[in-house]
C-alpha cells in the first residue's frame, strides 16, 4: 500500500548533525549581528528575548518556547502580530506584546534572522 511505500522510501531517523547551511553574505551576516543584540537587551518594559527564548538556556523554562532555528518568515510575522496587538496567545501574550511594542520592522527582520539561524536546540 501506499504508507508503506512511504515508510520503505524514507530512512527510519534523521541523519545526524546539523543540516548544511549556505554562507550568509555580508550584509545578513551584520543584520543577524544587529539581531544577537537586540534579543540579548530587551527592553524597559520587558526581558530580553533571550532570557526566556534561549540561547544559552540550561533548561527550558516553562510557557516558554525555544525559536531557535525557526523560519525567518514564520517569526517576523509572529513577532508583527505581538507588536500589533493581534495575535491571540495564552497567559504571556501581555509580556509579548510589551516586548515586541517598540519593535521596528527593521529590529523585527534582525531578530527573526537571528534566531532562523541559531541551530535548533
């Protein structure tokens, strides 16, 4: 049957080590920098993005999820919609949107940049 064509087709586990990436140019490569700093800072209305998100986290904290190594597209509009005020969320969405408030699209792309590019811990 199909499924298990499927199954026979792909391995039964990931290959290990990290995936190959292309080399960033130049300018990425200082947009991801500018990134790493704004998630290191945070804000006076909030913690920095990174002591909740990671990197560097020894454990995961609970209600917060790691981004490391998740699509750029996928985290700017996320972080958009904190900013915005429209995203829906559970019991932190108040923190998010005061950390995402004064977010410029700039900071935004940066950000999201950055931790699409942090191996997925």
């Amino acid at each position: 049957d199909d499924l298990t064509r499927v199954i026979r087709h792909y391995p039964a586990s990931a290959p290990e080590g990290p995936t190959p990436t292309t080399p960033l140019p130049p300018a990425e490569l200082e947009l991801m920098e500018q990134g790493a700093g704004v998630a290191a800072i945070g804000n006076i209305d909030a913690p920095s993005c990174a002591s909740c998100h990671g990197p560097g986290l020894d454990q995961t904290k609970p209600g917060f999820p790691r981004i490391s190594g998740q699509p750029r597209p996928y985290l700017a509009q996320q972080l958009k919609l904190w900013r915005d005020g429209t995203r829906g969320g559970g019991p932190r969405k108040e923190l998010m949107e005061k950390a995402a408030r004064n977010l410029s699209d700039a900071e935004i792309d940066a950000l999201a940049l950055y931790y699409s590019q942090l191996p997925a811990e």
